[in-house]
C-alpha cells in the first residue's frame, strides 16, 4: 500500500528500507541530520562508502549500506541551499526526492524515511520545502502505481510536523477517495467528450437556463443531473476545494476556462479542486455546470487530466 506520513521521530530510529541523508556535494560529515546519520551508521564505514562514489551534484542522490543502522541503505540526496528561489531551488528540490525515490524502487526497496531536505542550515523555507517534497513523493507514487512504497518523513519538531501534516492534507488524495473519483470520470467521460463532439448538443446545452430550459433532449438532462448527484456523493467535490484554491493563488481565468496545458502543472488534489470550482459556482450561478462548465468542453478536460494523472 502506497502511503506518505510524517513521525515525530529520530529518522536513525526509523526501521525502514533505506533512510535519506540531507547530503552535501563531497558526501562529507556534516552536522544535524547528516552527522546523526554518519554517527549511528559507523563514522568511519560510511565516510569509506562515500569517498568511494566521490561526490553527488545538487538535485541527485547516490546510496551507501546502512552499516549499523536498522535501515539497510543509506540514500544520500544533495538539496539545494536557498539563495532567493531564482535560482532553481524549487526544481532541484523536487529532483533531489525525485531521484532518491527512482534508486529505492531500482533496488527493491518499499519503505524509505526522508528528513526535510534543504530546511535546516540550507536555509530553505519551511512552507516552500514541505510543498516540494509532499509533490514530488506524492508525484512518484501517482506515476508508479505498481510499485508499493510507503514514505515516512521523520521530523522532531511540532511545528515542522504541523506544517507538513497540511500539505499531505492539501496536496495528498486518500486511496479510497481516489478510487471512487476514478469511476466517477471513468463512467462520465463519454458523456462529456459526446456532448463536445455535436456541434447541435454542445449549441443546445450552451442555451441553458435554470429557469426556462430549452425543450429537448430531457434524457440527457436526467443522466447530467444524476451525474452531479454523483460526483458529490463520490467525493469528486472536495470540501476543502476553497483552502487548495487559495494556496495555488489560482487565477479566476484559469479556474473558468482551465486549460490543458495548465492543468499538467497541478497535481491530482489541486484538479479536484479546480473540479469542486466549477460544481460549486452552480449554486451561485444556477445552470452554469451545464451551460457552461459541460457545455464548453472543461469538464470533458477536467477529466481526461485526472485520469492521465
């Protein structure tokens, strides 16, 4: 089972596959997490085992052996230190998880710890940090669903903890949730791309007014209709959509009108979200599900995205 957690843990007392070390580019003793993980692995073992790869770059990950730690392996990760974020800490951040990630699954490995990469005297921001690493573990797992892995990060501090616990919340899909969201757009995608499709239903359901609907095609409308029932009974329509919104500082443009393109750049909460958007402005603005969410192609765009995802 795929999972993400946080433990108010030492990560050297984590009973893990592999745990993660918050490297630097001369895989050398450091202090903080790395000196913890050198001391309890066996100073003098792991500073032989990483003077034989001799060295990692910023946003790569090489693995040692355990040595004297529960853990097997030792993933050592080089994050990024902050200068101003234009400097391409995010995507060497995200890279560092990323290729940590791919060397557990090439060697088998279904539980791996990870500290909180670049956070400590790397200087990088607690919020900015958490959000790349919840993404790209949470990104990993998306695009290797026949891989178990379980990733548990391991921090000492509440208020680290705390911060992290709402980002898996805003950025995380529960299993059971996704599951019934998958069927939800796996059974209503015809219907959306059929509508699209007909230039006569698509100029139809474009006239759609609450209060005076157009007559014809009464079918259809029943099936839309149950279709909207559905997508909130099966948690298409997350409660939290407002919070994602707001955090993703998304565009009212990009949230009416959502455009392929953009939508690759989100991940799966963050669509669901967009999704909620529209349902949600239908009890605002009475008919524009259909008239205009339906009618104009995004929810057939939604849809394709998420299932892609």
């Amino acid at each position: 089972m795929n999972s993400i957690e946080i433990k108010k843990i030492s990560i050297t007392k984590l009973d893990t596959d592999a745990i993660v070390n918050a490297a630097n580019e001369g895989l050398l003793e450091g202090g903080g997490v790395c000196g913890a993980i050198f001391r309890e692995a066996g100073s003098v073992e792991l500073t032989k085992a990483c003077n034989s790869i001799g060295g990692c770059k910023t946003g790569n990950a090489v693995i040692t052996p355990g040595f004297n730690l529960t853990a097997k392996y030792v993933i050592h990760a080089v994050g990024p230190r902050w200068f101003d974020g234009k400097h391409n800490e995010p995507k060497l951040l995200y890279s560092a998880y990323k290729q940590s990630l791919l060397i557990a699954k090439e060697n088998g490995l279904h539980s791996i710890g990870f500290p909180l990469i670049s956070a400590g005297i790397f200087g990088y921001p607690l919020d900015g940090a958490w959000r790349k690493a919840i993404q790209a573990c949470n990104d990993f797992i998306c695009n290797n669903m026949d891989y178990d892995i379980k990733v548990i990060f391991a921090v000492l501090d509440d208020k680290i903890l705390t911060a992290g616990e709402k980002f898996i919340k805003d950025i995380v899909v529960d299993e059971k949730v996704k599951d019934s969201v998958i069927k939800w757009c796996e059974k209503y995608t015809v219907l959306f791309h059929s509508i699209n499709e007909d230039d006569e239903l698509m100029c139809f359901f474009k006239g759609y007014n609450v209060y005076q609907p157009p007559q014809g095609h009464h079918g259809l409308y029943q099936i839309l209709n149950v279709c909207m029932q559905e997508a909130y009974d099966s948690n298409v329509v997350i409660t939290d959509y407002g919070n994602v919104v707001e955090d993703g500082k998304f565009s009212d443009r990009d949230l009416s009108c959502p455009s392929r393109e953009w939508l690759a750049t989100l991940t799966e909460k963050q669509i669901l979200a967009v999704i909620a958007w529209h349902f949600r402005r239908d009890h605002f603005c009475e008919g524009s599900w259909i008239g205009e969410s339906v009618a104009d192609g995004h929810m057939a765009v939604l849809v394709d995205t998420l299932l892609e995802k």
